[in-house]
C-alpha cells in the first residue's frame, strides 16, 4: 500500500571545499561532487539511483559549499528527473550524524517511514531497493551497505562483523589498527526516524558531560583546543559502534562493484564502472562506431552531444568526452576524461589521463599516465587550460592549471 507510512526521503552527504583537498587541482573548478564521472555529476549517479526507490518523497543535499555552487544543478536534475531535490547548507562542521540532526525539520516534513543516507564519495550501483526491503525484512533502526574487500585494505574503511545468519551488525570499528574483519562499511545506510533519536540521545550525552566535567583553568584550556565541539556527533563512531549488538542494526552486503573517491585516479577508475554499468541501464549514453559513419568506438565511451569527434579518431574502452570539446583526425584516446572545451589535435594520443577544461593537446603528442588509480602519479592529470605543444610527451604528471608546456615531462608535480 501507497500512503504516507511508506514515504521515503534521501539524503546525500556532499561536504565541502575543506573536505576535497585531495582532489585538487580538479577541485579547484568545481565543487567534486559535480566533477562528471562518465559525463555525469559525480552526484547524479546518487540521485540516479534513488530516484529508483519507490515512494521517494523528496532528495536533501548536505554540504558545506555556498549554495550559488549548487542552486543551477540542482534546479536542472529536479526538472529532469521530476522529483524535488533540495540543497541544504550546513552553518559549521558538525560530523555526519550531526548535520543529518540539525535539518531534522526539513527531513521528517514529509514524515517519511524511511531515510536513506549516502555518502557523495562513493561509488556504486547502488541496490537502494533491494536494501530497502530488506531493511523492511530485518525489523531494525537502520541498515548498511557492506562489502568484502580484501584483508589489506579492510583497515583503510570501517571495518564490521556481522552474523552470518540474521544479518545483525555485533561489531563496528572505524578504521583499527589490528584486522578486524574483510567486512566493510560503504557509507551507504537506511535508517527509520528513530535515528533521529539515538543522536539526539548522544547530543544530550555529550552536553551533559560537558556540564560535569570540574577541571582547572589550564586542564580547561587545554580541552578547548582539543576536545570535538559538544554538537559533532559522528555516525560511525558516535551511532553505529555503540548500537552493535544490541538487535538495532543489520547489513546487506552487495555483490557489485563499490569503491571509493578520494583521489583524481579513482576518479577514472569510477567513471569506468559507471560506463560498464550503463550497459546495462542507459545504453543510450553509450556511443558506438565502427570508422565508417562515426569514428571507431571501442569499448564503453559516452560523447557529449555538442563534442566533436573526427572520423578517423580512435576512442575507448573508459573514455569520457564532455561538452564542446573537439578530437582531431588520427587521435587515439583510452581510459580518460576529457573535460569541457578541451580540443585533441591531430595524432595525439591519451591514456590513463583526466584532461582539464578548456586545454589543448597539441598534434602528435602524448599524455599518459601508467594506470594506477591508488598511486600519487598514477594518472596524468592536466589542470584548466593547460596547453601541451606539439610533439610533447607529458607521463605520470600532474601540471597545475594555465601552464604551457613545449618540453616533455614525466613523473612531475608541474606548479
């Protein structure tokens, strides 16, 4: 049945300029989670995805950004997709819990039965709707995305035990020292209203401690600089680890692909899957070409309708062309993001590389980069408006924006 009991509200957790150094210097263009993955906003994959949960009522969008950043995009995907999506700008840090508790208000307006909660930097498919129901199923207060990763990186993320039969979460550790488990937390959850209590529990927790605590002026000081502000209310290690076990909290593990966006490289390696992934639910983004009407396509590659593509170019698998930007006679591209504006000349060829805005690749050149998506200098990176001359072999760089360069470089930080 279709009624009010069953309304379900999301929301998105985009933090801020602060929060996205490590994705510099694309971030220094665009808020990251509008950095197009696969010709998309990283945050439409998002919005994508709960747009397929029955009985949405309404998207929030939380960060730190100044709203003119968000106010165009998000009027445009709420006329695209038909359904409210609101931005909502946090007055000062207050951890994830925290700002989901301070818009309390707008969030329960529609008293949903259900609040999703995803985390912008990640990247998935997203199983909104099986998770949903069986979040229904499980009975509890909230239930995470979880995923087997391998005992190497499982200390890099939240690391969780699970019972193998109900599914109930018993152990949450945010990021340990020692293995705790291959199993991890997603940052991707549903939870009912009452956890809107349980932080609110915490809050009162917090102050009331606040209010005891009797120490000297200097042990006073001293707590200031150092303890986190009385209304910073973090989910994993404030909610989640002190529900373990206690029958309020369940998992459901996917089986597709999740990875998380910190850097540049995992960027590329995300607009990948989300290319692979349009096979099979957009395949009308993915371009195609065999060299005779339109230029070879090889693999998944999404063109931007005003991109211009000679006939005689090469592209894919894992590439990304954005808007107006122009390939040239010969060109050769593979896994790469080419942004806005940006023009390929003539034989130029570009691997395991993100093209910045409105730069130039010149005739015969290289950019390249050899493919790591977790190393520092795994990819090449070129900033906005950076033009690689003729004949130029630029590898594993990052060159800052509006920089020429008529000298081939490799393995540089480019300032």
């Amino acid at each position: 049945m279709a009624g009010s009991e069953q309304r379900v509200v999301a929301v998105i957790m985009v933090g801020g300029p602060t929060k996205g150094t490590r994705f510099r210097p694309l971030s220094l263009n665009v808020p990251k989670p509008l950095f197009p993955l696969a010709g998309q906003p990283m945050v439409h994959h998002h919005i994508s995805a709960c747009r397929r949960i029955p009985n949405l009522a309404q998207i929030y969008l939380i960060g730190f950004y100044e709203e003119r950043e968000f106010a165009l995009y998000v009027s445009s995907i709420s006329n695209e997709l038909r359904i409210p999506v609101r931005y909502l700008r946090e007055d000062k840090p207050r951890g994830s819990a925290g700002g989901l508790y301070s818009f309390r208000d707008y969030i329960m307006e529609d008293t949903p039965a259900h609040i999703v909660l995803l985390n912008c930097d990640v990247c998935s498919s997203f199983p909104l709707p099986d998770m949903l129901e069986a979040h229904k199923k499980y009975g509890g207060m909230g239930t995470l995305l979880v995923n087997k990763v391998s005992a190497e990186s499982a200390n890099q993320f939240g690391e969780l035990v699970a019972d193998p039969e109900t599914n109930e979460l018993l152990h949450y550790t945010e990021k340990p020292e020692t293995f705790v488990s291959d199993l991890i937390n997603c940052g991707v959850y549903i939870f009912t209203p009452k956890i809107l209590l349980a932080i609110e529990d915490v809050l009162k927790q917090k102050k009331d401690r606040a209010n005891l605590r009797r120490v000297s002026s200097f042990e006073a000081l001293q707590s200031a600089t150092k303890a986190i502000p009385a209304d910073y209310v973090r989910l994993d290690q404030d909610i989640l680890s002190p529900l373990a076990g206690k029958k309020e909290l369940y998992t459901y593990q996917t089986l597709d692909f999740w990875e998380q966006i910190k850097t540049p490289g995992m960027s590329l390696r995300c607009s990948g899957l989300y290319l692979s992934q349009f096979r099979h639910t957009s395949p009308h983004l993915l371009a195609s070409g065999d060299g005779k009407k339109g230029a070879t396509i090889v693999g998944d590659v999404y063109i931007h309708p005003s991109a211009k593509v000679h006939l005689t170019a090469k592209i894919g698998p894992n590439v990304s062309i954005s808007a107006n930007a122009r390939i040239g006679a010969g060109a050769r591209l593979i896994s790469c993001i080419i942004l806005d504006d940006v023009e390929i000349m003539e034989n130029a060829v570009v691997i395991h590389s993100i093209v910045g805005w409105k730069s130039t690749v010149g005739k015969w050149s290289r950019v390249q980069g050899e493919g790591d998506h977790n190393a520092k200098l795994g990819i090449t990176i070129l900033g906005e408006a950076v033009d690689v001359e003729d004949e130029v072999v630029v590898t594993n760089s990052i060159v800052l924006p509006n920089k020429t360069l008529n000298a081939s470089v490799q393995d540089e930080i480019i300032l």
